[in-house]
C-alpha cells in the first residue's frame, strides 16, 4: 500500500497489527520514496507510483495451504480502516 505520511495514529496502528499476528514471521517495512525516482513522468516506466511519498510492504510467512488463507487475510487486512489514507497495491504472501 502506498501513504503519503506516517504519524503517530498509523505507526500505533502497523505496530499494534503486527503484535496482534500469530504468523511465525510476519513484517511491515516502510520505505520513502521521491528523489531522482520521483523525477520521472509517471507514465514513463511501468512503475506507476513515482508520486506516492511511502510504501508499505506488509508480509506474513504460511505454513500450510490452510494457512495461506489466514496470513493473505491478515495482509489484506492492514489498508482500509486501520489505515484510511492508503491506497492499495498488489498483495503477496510468503511460505516457507
């Protein structure tokens, strides 16, 4: 998901999301973009979220197929009213 700003209500929010799965191994990693990337025209490469000021990766490792509904599910479910101002991106889990 993409934000534009994180303040102290969304980190609350990703660290108390975080602490609230039983995922063996469960992530959000936050990383700023802009800068020379955020220089380029939009429709210039196939990445299309140069004017979006930060991603968020959100993962959680599955143990079995049952499992993978679970953590997909847990995934998902970080944008939307936990986090009213990001907008959606593609989705991913991982298994070991």
């Amino acid at each position: 998901m993409f934000l534009d700003t994180v303040d102290l209500r969304v980190a609350e929010t990703i660290v108390d999301y975080l602490q609230a799965s039983d995922a063996t191994m469960r992530v959000a990693q936050l990383r700023a973009l802009g800068g020379a990337m955020a220089r380029v025209p939009v429709d210039a490469t196939a990445f299309a979220h140069r004017k979006s000021r930060i991603m968020v990766n959100v993962a959680a490792f599955y143990t079995s197929p049952a499992d993978r509904l679970v953590r997909e599910t847990w995934v998902t479910g970080l944008r939307g009213p936990r986090c009213a101002r990001a907008t959606a991106a593609r989705t991913s889990t991982f298994w070991r």
